[in-house]
C-alpha cells in the first residue's frame, strides 16, 4: 500500500484533481485537448496536505455522470441494505467475505435488497473501481460480473496492496478475469473519456455519501434509512430485520 501512495497518491492525484477541476464540466463527447490539460494542471496545483476528502467534497459533478445502481436481490424487497466499502479497506474485505454470505438467506428470499456502493479512500480503491464499472458496463452491468469483481479484488488485497507494483498487480486481476488489455490501458489513462466518466460518477456517488448520509469512512452501511459507520456483522443486521 505505502508504494502505491507514494507514487500515486502524491503524483497522479494532483494531476487528476486538476484534470477534473478543469474538465468535468464539458461535454464528455468532445476531444481534450492535451495541451490545454497540461496548462490546466501548472496553473491549478492542488495543496497534498489536504485530504482527498475535502477535495471531493466540493468539486461540482454533472448528473450526466451517475452510473447506474449494483442491486442484489428483488428491487420491491421491503428491506434495503446499502453498503459502502473500498477495495482497499481490511474490514470491508472482512465483511465481503465473512458476513455477506450470511446475508443470502434475506435476499433468496425476497426479504432484503443490498445496493453496493464504492467508497474512494485512495487511488488504489479509485482505479480498481474504475476497472470494475468498466468491465461489467461491457457485460450489461449483470450483478454476478460484479460479484466476480469483488470476489476476486477482496480475496487478493493483501498481496495486491503489498506488491512491489500495485497498478501491473491490479492490471493482472483484471486480465484473469477476462478483460482485455487494450480496455483496461483505456480504463488508467488519466486523459480519457472512459476515465473521466467512470471516475466522475464514482465521485459522485461518494459526494451522495458525504452530503446525504454524512458518511466519512468505511466500511459504512444504511439500513432502511439508519446510518452505520464502522463494521457490523450479519448477526446485527439479522437483528435489526427482525425489529
């Protein structure tokens, strides 16, 4: 984790703050300029003292960026269930992989639907959650291509996050599961439209999380409008369905 933000976080998370400062406004469809990005980015620096947090927090986002809902489950379930975890969070990995599975019995049943939502704590949670909308937006956004994805990011995050490479770690996930190489290049040039859309919506989303639910950390969940910041098993959630 320390090489990815040493590198990432202190480099390309200036360079992409600008890049969204000066472009997230225009028209996705029209062709960036590089040399007006560069001018952007030398005339825009952005202080790394301050948090990715407050940074996002007020950066102004179009609607044209929402990117459609990841839902489990019968969308007229009378329960709802919103988790937001990041892919490079410990314990979302421990819930992904030791209570959600708990939770299938809620959702076979038409009691319970669960929204995931992704959280961007840092450059590694940003680019895999790119990576991930990308990849399942060219397989019509079916849950289980997600499920794959998050199957496969938790169950590596160790070793991806203590990799001497992050990113080429990342990159080779994404290749196991069937993305090809010439998208996932697409998906991490901070310069194109795919990046900027799939990184804008995340934004956004996140922006929902702060505003909205005053979420600031994860893993965080909403049940039927009850906010909760910090891990909570399957056993609390079962409980609280049965209130």
């Amino acid at each position: 984790m320390e090489g990815y933000k040493a590198f990432f976080f202190m480099k390309k998370f200036i360079v992409f703050i600008c890049f969204l400062f000066s472009s997230i406004t225009a028209d996705v469809k029209k062709p960036i300029e590089n040399k007006q990005i560069s001018k952007n980015i030398e005339e825009k620096q952005i202080d790394t003292g301050d948090s990715f947090y407050e940074h996002l927090k007020n950066i102004d986002i179009p609607n044209d960026f929402n990117l459609p809902e990841i839902i489990l489950g019968n969308a007229n379930a009378p329960h709802t269930l919103i988790i937001y975890t990041s892919f490079s969070c410990p314990l979302c990995r421990k819930f992904h992989q030791n209570e959600l599975p708990n939770l299938n019995e809620f959702v076979n049943n038409g009691i319970l639907k669960i929204y995931f939502r992704n959280y961007l704590d840092d450059m590694a949670a940003l680019e895999s959650s790119i990576l991930m909308r990308a990849f399942a937006d060219k397989n019509n956004n079916k849950i289980d291509v997600y499920q794959k994805v998050y199957k496969k990011i938790y169950a590596e995050q160790a070793s991806w996050l203590k990799s001497s490479n992050p990113r080429e770690f990342l990159i080779k996930m994404f290749k196991d599961l069937g993305f090809l190489e010439q998208h996932i290049e697409e998906c991490l040039n901070i310069r194109s439209k795919t990046y900027i859309r799939f990184a804008a919506g995340l934004m956004k989303e996140q922006q929902r999380a702060m505003h909205q639910w005053k979420i600031d950390s994860v893993p965080a969940f909403i049940l039927d409008d009850e906010v909760y910041i910090g891990f909570i098993s399957a056993k609390d959630i079962s409980k609280k369905l049965h209130n």
